[in-house]
C-alpha cells in the first residue's frame, strides 16, 4: 500500500484494461464501481449489497493535479 503524494492518504495501485496504473482508495465500499480482478481495474454498475472499489481521483482534493490529458 502507498500514500498519495498530494494529500497523504493510504492507496492502492491497480492496472486497468488498457494497461495504465490507476490509484484506488484500498479499501472497497458499497457504491463503489470498479471491480479489481486479479490485479485489473474493470468499471462496472454500482451494486447496492456488493463492495467495489472506488478511485483515488474521486475523493482526493488535488486530483485534477495528477490527471492526464484523454486519448483521442
């Protein structure tokens, strides 16, 4: 488990289909959305009884400093 460089909380790091790291929050919740299998972070629907995983850049308060430009 790591810290974000920008606000110090407690992450954990995944790969996602396309094969770039993304941080997550470690812990899963309900309302959650991204599901890690083995070792892969896939977006799926929200389930309200199951615990997902939610990314980092959905909470941490400088997030738009670490974001890169999208593909085109």
């Amino acid at each position: 488990m790591n810290s974000c460089r920008s606000c110090g909380a407690a992450i954990t790091w995944a790969k996602t289909t396309r094969g770039e790291n993304i941080p997550l929050n470690p812990m899963p919740v309900v309302g959650g959305n991204i599901e890690l299998k083995d070792g892969v972070a896939r977006v799926v629907q929200p389930h309200p009884a199951v615990k997902l995983y939610t990314s980092h850049f959905a909470n941490c308060p400088s997030a738009n400093a670490h974001r890169k430009e999208r593909r085109r």
